[in-house]
C-alpha cells in the first residue's frame, strides 16, 4: 500500500530523513534562498537605489541574465539537462555562472518530484461533472479514482472493520462527495462545508446529478406568477440600490464569512441535509460546520445511520425536514472515516491531520492542500520580514501572534536549532522553522507551468504595480525602505537599536495624542502600510497611464482592502488623479529597461519558492510520523501542468 518511496524526492537522497535534514540545513543556512523565498518583495523592486535587482544577485549572474531571453532563463531554471552544459554556451549566448548552476541543483534536489502518471481512470458521468471546468474535471476525476483505490486497498489489507464513510471537510460545491457517491465508486460520504449556501447549491446539483430526487412542487401557476411579480416589484429598490451584492462579498467587496454555527444546539438537532435515491448506494450527507481544530466528533455525532438513509431512499415521498431530524444518528463506534480533502485552504488540512488524534473513529487521512499564503504561523513572533525590510504596522501586529494550529506541526521543525548569526558557533540562535507570509504567497505559484503569452501578461501586471509604488513613493505617499543590504552583525545590531528607539517614540508621541507618521491633523499619510489595490480589468494593463487611472478610480471608490482608511484612499486618488499623461508615461519610460530585471527576480522566487512548498509538505509528514503512524506517504495525484497543487499527504492508522 502506497508507494515505494513515502517522500518523493531527488535520488541524490538516500533516506527521506537524510533529506529533511538537509533541507532543514539549507533552508536557515542560505542566505540567497532566505533572501528570494520571502526576503523580498517585488513591491520594493524600484523603491531604493541601486535597486533589489542590483542588491541580492552577484554581477555574474546578471551578466549573464542580460544576455539572454526571459524564455530561455526559465527554461535553464525549471527544465534545461543541467548535465549537458559544456560551460562554453547557453543557447546563442554566454554560460551560466558555475554559482547559479549550483544554486539551480541546489533548489532542484530540494523540491520534491510532481511528476504523475495517469492511470486512465473512469470518466465522469456528464451529469455529475455539471459546473466543473477543465481543471476541475481532471482533479476529481482523478482523485475519486485515487481515494476509491485507497479505500480498496485499507479494506483489502486490514484486520479492523472496513472504511464506512469519507469525510470531505471543505466540500465547497459538493463536487467531490457527488462524485464519490456517484457510480461507479458509490461510497457513502460526509460533505463539511461551512457555507449554507454552497451546502444549498450543492443540493440542488445533486438533483441534477440523479443522485436526489426532485422535489415535486404542486402550485396554482397563475397565482404564483402575480405574486411573483408583485413580490418583485415591492423587493426591486432594495434589489438594486441597497449594496446587497457587496454586502454579500462583504466589506467594500471583499469576502466576510456569515459567521460560526450554533454550537450550543446539539448534534442531534441540526439540520439533515442527505441526498440519495434508491437507485444508488452511494449517499452525501451534508453538515454545516466551521472548523476551528481538529475535533470532528460533533460532525461523527450527526452521522446518520444505514437504516436512516434506507428510510430517505425508499420514502414514497420526500421527507420534511422535521421528519429528517428524528432519524436515528450512527453509533460513532461504527463509523470508520477516512478524512479527505481536495485544495483545502489554509490551516484546514492540520486540522484534517489532526482529527486521526481528536476522533477516534477517524482511520485515516487523504488530503490535498492549497493556499499555503492563508496559514498561520505557530511560532511566534512569526517573520513576516528579515531585519532588513521595512516596518509594516499590519505585519508586525500578526508578528506578535501564535497560532497553535499553524505551521510548523512537527516538533523536528519546530525546535529545529538555527543559527542567524551568519557564522558557525556564533551569532544568536533560535528554534523552529519560519516561512513568512511573502514565502509561502510564492509557494502557491506554478513557475513550471509559465509559457511565453501567459508570463508576459503577469510580468507585466508585476512591472506596472511595482512601478506605482515608486510613484507613490516620489509623492510622498509611502516611506522609503529602509537599511536595505547586507549589514554587518555590528551593524545590524544597532539598526535594531535604532529601531527600537524610534519605536519608543512613536509609542510616546501616540500616548501623546500626535497619532504617528500617519496622523489626520498633520496631513501626513506616508508609511509602510499595504496598498492592496487587488485586481483591476484586462483593459487596465494597457498601458501604464491606462493603470494608474483605473488604479486611482478603485481608490476613490473605496474598493481596496479593508485595512485600507477611506480617508487614505481618498488621498492617494486625489494626488493620482493630478497627475498628467505626460508624467505617468515619463515613469514607464524611464524604467521599462527594468522590466526584464524584474520578470528575473520573480522567476527566481517562484522557482525558489518549491522548496518552500517542499518544507511544508515535510513538515506534515514528520508529524503523521512522530505520531507513531507506520503507513503515511506523499505522491502525485494529478498533472501539474493541469493543477500544480497536485501532492496527497496520506496518514493511516494500525491497518
């Protein structure tokens, strides 16, 4: 059962162990992958002379990216037989520097192999792969395969009862469970989902998919059509002039969850959401729940027996829902769940590992994860920069947090012993792996994946964003970086002494009443605070004039981050807003020989950003081992050229 390997990596590793210990070792050792996996960030990139560019690549190697297309650096980065370089030329141009070769072997023996094979699995029925595009098509077709294998497998080889139940935590829309309950896999499974509305739509999916029946519905047509119209007519000032469309997206259009469940009502009287039909053994039962930990006994306890969803097949007609919640509950004892996910954001994939300790009648675990940008950090204070990047007040209040939940899991990464001295036997010490929220933003990028059209598009967006912000900077409008370089340890003791000291004051001057460097009353509001401007239209990429105006638009109307002040968006329109065409087109000309510069940089962190991904990825597994699970592996579950968050952690109990 599983592969040969737990951990796919590079052969030049021998053990999986021999590889977390040199990937611990160079992650806190490699003051280049440190400074490219979450020490910069593109925003900076023209905010200081002589620049990031300048600042953290040796003259060789931007020698040699001078000489050549973004194509072919990408392609010398990710793809290229490093082998066969013969040292004299690379493509039409110069070599690459003996350093960069080794910094590329370096990053790729570290970032653990994606390759997959496909092993042609059955194709889902048209009506169950209804709302899924492409790249969703594949990952469910994929994973059902995968998880039914899997499934078979613990069954084939286990001494204990069978797996009784999946449990999806993150259904989302219900693509996965609908797909697991369908023929021909027909396993009976647990959709979590903390929405009610995904929960209601994945309902009315499975009508469509035969896997519920459809509610017949007995009404007088004409008499419902004038009350329609008339309800209409009475909600149409409310419909379209109240902000109800934002007010769902939240904030100023940014997403705001409706809020945690009841958790006072008891298990038993939520709400039963199954859909099923005696036509098929497979069945979803849907619970609405926000997952905070690991604990899924409240979700064990509103498990619905055999016999009750024998009741719900074979009802001649639907069930109320008052009648729905009397059926009996399974006894947790029988439920033998097999806990999987397919892209769960964030801390809910620890959550997922976890529940093999807090369930008990949790077997196993399948989980993919995704958006490692929206994880918490575990130690604290977490490194949202390096010494040398500037303050940010947003940053340095979630600096202060600890979040037992976050990353690292393992103890091996968390009391790991790094030396941030810059030399052996000297220099302050600490514990615990830390990835900042820059490295792990980067870990979630597909560097592999980028073709010349596409990575056009997207350095552009980078050149015109970073370039506003050295507009904003010559306005006044935010501060200049500061002590940026290699320091000295003398040196970099005192920039913190420094820093400290001006901490002091700020503090004072705010006890004081005088607000900081962004006090109303002084109509200053330079500072490190984001300017999270989010995405504009296509049309805005045009050119950089065409960016700033939509740029400045967004401002005035507010529809930044929350954390943004109306009062300072307002400002930072109005001053855009005085600018010429003129003046906006003389920033891109002036800086468009750059343009390359950059697009080198961030290939570079993407491409250093797989051993990030990598780092918590291992971390998982070195948990499931310190828990005394023998059975747990990482492996490929799909392309990645089709979706790059392609690696299952698996963890199994005694089988």
């Amino acid at each position: 059962m599983g592969p040969d390997q737990p951990l796919p990596i590079s052969p030049v590793f021998s053990t999986p162990e021999e590889y977390v210990d040199c990937l611990l070792d160079t992650l806190t050792t490699s003051r280049l992958l440190r400074t490219l996996c979450g020490g910069v960030h593109v925003l900076e990139f023209f905010t200081f002379e002589p620049g990031l560019y300048a600042t953290i690549l040796p003259q060789s190697w931007r020698d040699f990216f001078a000489a050549h297309d973004i194509m072919p650096i990408l392609d010398l980065l990710m793809r290229e037989d490093l082998s066969l370089l013969d040292g004299v030329k690379y493509r039409d141009g110069p070599p690459p520097p003996p350093d960069l070769i080794a910094y590329i072997k370096t990053v790729r023996s570290l970032s653990m192999d994606r390759s997959f094979e496909s092993t042609s699995p059955p194709p889902l029925a048209r009506e169950v792969a209804l709302g899924m595009n492409a790249k969703k098509l594949v990952e469910v077709t994929e994973f059902t395969t995968y998880v039914s294998r899997l499934v078979k497998d613990i069954n084939s080889s286990s001494r204990q009862d069978p797996i009784t139940h999946l449990v999806d935590i993150g259904s989302g829309q219900g693509y996965l469970p609908r797909a697991l309950a369908s023929p021909p896999h027909n396993h009976t499974v647990v959709g979590v989902e903390s929405r009610d509305t995904n929960i209601t739509g994945s309902q009315n999916r499975d009508v469509l998919a035969n896997l519920a029946p459809k509610e017949l519905v007995m009404r007088n047509k004409k008499a419902f059509k004038q009350d329609l119209r008339k309800a209409k007519a009475d909600e149409k000032i409310r419909l379209y002039n109240d902000g109800e469309k934002r007010t769902k997206k939240g904030e100023r259009g940014f997403f705001h969850h409706p809020g945690l469940p009841d958790l006072s009502l008891p298990a038993d009287q939520e709400a039963v959401n199954v859909s099923c039909t005696p036509h098929t053994p497979g069945s979803v039962q849907y619970v609405s729940h926000f997952l905070l930990s690991g604990d899924l006994n409240r979700i064990i306890a509103q498990i619905l027996s055999s016999a009750s969803l024998h009741t719900i097949r074979n009802a001649p007609s639907p069930l109320s829902p008052a009648q729905k919640l009397v059926l009996p509950r399974a006894d947790p004892a029988s439920v033998q769940a097999l806990v999987i996910s397919l892209h769960s954001c964030g801390n809910l994939v620890h959550h997922g590992l976890r529940s093999l300790l807090l369930t008990p009648s949790v077997r196993g675990v399948a989980l993919v994860g995704c958006c490692y940008n929206l994880l918490t950090e575990r130690l604290g204070p977490t490194t949202h920069k390096l010494p040398h990047r500037g303050r940010n007040a947003r940053l340095e209040n979630l600096e202060r947090a600890e979040d037992e939940h976050g990353f690292p899991m393992s103890e091996r990464f968390c009391a790991y012993e790094v030396n941030r001295g810059g030399g052996e036997g000297s220099g302050p010490r600490e514990r615990g792996i830390r990835l900042n929220i820059t490295a792990r933003m980067m870990a979630v990028q597909a560097p592999g994946n980028w073709r010349r059209r596409d990575s056009e598009g997207f350095f552009t967006r980078h050149f015109y964003r970073a370039l506003l912000q050295r507009v904003f900077l010559e306005m006044g409008l935010v501060s200049r970086p500061r002590g940026w370089g290699y320091p000295g340890e003398e040196e970099e003791g005192k920039e913190e002494e420094e820093e400290e000291e001006e901490e002091e004051e700020e503090e004072e001057e705010e006890e004081e009443g005088k607000g900081g460097p962004m006090a109303s009353d002084t109509g200053s509001y330079a500072g490190n605070e984001p300017v999270i401007l989010g995405s504009l239209p296509k049309k805005a990429y045009g050119s950089f004039v065409s960016y700033v105006r939509h740029a400045a638009a967004k401002l005035a109307r507010h529809e930044t981050h929350p954390s943004f002040s109306v009062e300072r968006a307002r400002h930072f329109a109005a001053r855009l807003g005085g600018l010429s065409d003129e003046t906006i087109t003389g920033y891109e000309e002036a800086y468009e020989s750059q343009k390359k510069d950059l697009a080198v940089v961030w290939s570079l962190m993407a491409f250093s950003a797989g051993v990030v991904e990598s780092a918590i990825i291992a971390d998982r597994w070195c948990w499931l081992g310190e828990q005394g699970l023998r059975k747990r592996w990482v492996e490929s579950v799909f392309g990645y050229e089709v979706s790059p968050r392609n690696m299952v952690v698996v963890g199994l109990k005694e089988v």
